[in-house]
C-alpha cells in the first residue's frame, strides 16, 4: 500500500520509536479520521493546505518562546494568499502563533496555560510524550521546544488535524520532525502500551461520560514511572463534591462530571496513581478565552451571566481549571 507523502514521516517515527504494535492500525485509523464523507468540511481544508506556497528554506523557527514563531521572508502577495488560506482553517482555538508576520491571535492563550504547568513537569528533555485532545499542536510544539524526543498528538477533530499540517508547512523540519499528529482519541490507542514518558490530558477529562475509565486509558500508555499532566474544570469542594450539570455547561454540550480539586486527586489515587498533586487551579479569565477575527464565534463573555460573571449562564460557577500532575507506579 502506498503511504501518502503527508503521512510518511509519521508511519517513520512510529519505526524509529519500536511503536510495532501500533504501526499496524495507522492505515485504517488515518482514513477513518480523515474521511472525507464523514467530515463534509475536510476537502476544504486540505486543499487550503496544499495552496501554502513553498516557502524559503532560510527560517528561523522559534518552539520555545510563548508564541510559536516562524520568522521567513514572504512577498506581499505571499503573505495575502497565506492569511487567507490560514484563515479558511478558522477556528484557531490554541495559540498564538506567528508565521512569517501572521499572527494567529487564538481564542485561547494557550501560552499562560504553559506559563502556569511547564514549572512543575519533570523535564521534558528527551522524554516521549502524548498529547491527548491536544487541538491544533500548540503545546505539542512547546513540548518539542522543551527538548522532547518525540512527540504525539492525539485529537479526533479533522479540522485540527489540518491547522497542525499548515503550521508544519511552516516549522518545516526546525524541529527534527519529532511533533506528529495522529486524528484520533485515546480509546484508539492500543491498550496495554505502556510507552510514554509523560502523557498530557487538557481540557478532554470533563467531556467524558466515564471519567475513570479516562483516566485508566491514559495509566495504560504511561510506562511505568512514566508522569500524568491532567488539566479538568472543576468545581470548589471537598473530596466528595462533584456537579453533574444538565444539558449545557457554559453552553457547552456533553460536560459531564465536574469535581472538586481533592475528588480528582481522589479519583486518580483509587485508578492507582501516586505522588498526585495540584498544581495550579485558577477561574478562567476573560482575557484568557475570548473571541479574535481568528476566532469569530461566541466565546467565555457570552457564556456567563451578563450581571454575575461569578456564574454562567445557567446558573454554575464560572469555569475554574485545576492541574494535577501525577505519576504511574513503577513495576
């Protein structure tokens, strides 16, 4: 079968990294993730990619800064037809970036989040990592630029798939073609894998029905020794407090269990974790999530109450994120 030239440098890394147990499934979970009849939108936005124009060879690409910049030369009319491509890709939801004099202003400023959890990780240098919901690769690059091996993105958004091969238009190889990004969720990865040095899970825990059993399948693709890095909505309380909300929470649809800080901890010491921690937890500002011309639709404001920005609009407590680091037992 022939592999196409987009996906080859991640059926390589797969060889390079020893994931044979893996490598078998890649053709069939790259065409379900990419399926053109299940996503209507993706002939769109692959063929925006495929107008990049070829850039320069001279660039200067910078992971490790809080934007994730590539500084190369482009024409005006380079420039013109790179916005407008990049645009067609539009939500950007994780930033910022800036390529060439593009600068992406993403919903979210992904870049305080990293701010506020790169302190506390074990380093990431040489480390393989997998980064689970992980949106357009934003903190994947970061992690690239801390210095780890190689890289993972998980996420089943197509969309997201494709803003991730624009910016990889632009990184080029910068980065020793160490950041991947496979379309898929964390129930795809084969169980029992046991290979990650560290595993992220940021912002996906509270969009599942089974929160456990989430937190099972991240412990099974930790080796041994091997660190979670969990960022969930929660709710203030102790260790029994957990809001099952209705239908909508912050008009988000499918927000199941939403516990307290010290429940999560809980939770992730009866799944068999150790050394569970929290790190940081924060309610979610306005000037962190909000609306851009990069991100057009409604955003945090329009999901609080309008006099009580201390509520949503159904009447919860605003958003409040913590992140809880935790570690695999070794063997």
């Amino acid at each position: 079968m022939a592999i196409p030239p987009i996906h080859r440098p991640l059926y390589q890394a797969f060889l390079d990294q020893g994931l044979e147990a893996w490598l078998p499934l890649l053709p069939q979970q790259l065409a379900a993730g990419l399926d053109r009849k299940r996503f209507g939108d993706l002939p769109a936005w692959e063929k925006a990619v495929a107008k990049l124009p070829p850039l320069p060879a001279s660039r200067e690409v910078s992971l490790d800064s809080d934007t994730v910049t590539v500084d190369v030369a482009l024409s005006p009319s380079q420039l013109k037809q790179c916005e407008n491509l990049l645009k067609k890709l539009s939500p950007w939801r994780k930033g910022p970036y800036r390529l060439g004099d593009i600068a992406i202003d993403t919903e979210w400023r992904s870049d305080w989040k990293w701010q506020r959890v790169a302190p506390h990780l074990a380093p990431l240098a040489q480390r393989k990592v997998l980064d689970v919901g992980g949106g357009s690769g934003y903190h994947a690059w970061r992690m690239t630029g801390a210095g780890a091996q190689f890289v993972l993105v998980i996420d089943p958004s197509p969309r997201f798939y494709w803003q991730f091969q624009a910016v990889r238009h632009f990184v080029g190889d910068a980065d020793d073609m160490r950041t991947h990004f496979l379309p898929v969720g964390i129930e795809d990865v084969p169980s029992g894998l046991g290979f990650f040095d560290t595993v992220f899970s940021m912002g996906v825990l509270y969009h599942r029905p089974s929160p456990l059993e989430h937190l099972h399948q991240l412990k099974d693709a930790l080796r041994p020794g091997g660190e979670l890095v969990l960022e969930t909505l929660v709710v203030e309380g102790d260790i029994t407090t957990v809001l099952l909300p209705g239908e909508r929470y912050a008009a988000m649809p499918n927000v199941y269990f939403l516990p307290s800080s010290q429940a999560l901890c809980h939770w992730l010491e009866r799944c068999g974790f150790d050394n569970v921690r929290v790190v940081d937890e924060a309610v979610t500002r306005l000037d962190e999530q909000r609306a851009t011309e990069w991100m057009t639709f409604q955003s945090l404001e329009d999901f609080l109450d309008p006099n009580d920005h201390a509520r949503t609009i159904e009447g919860y407590s605003a958003p409040r994120r913590a992140v809880v680091i935790a570690n695999k037992p070794n063997a």
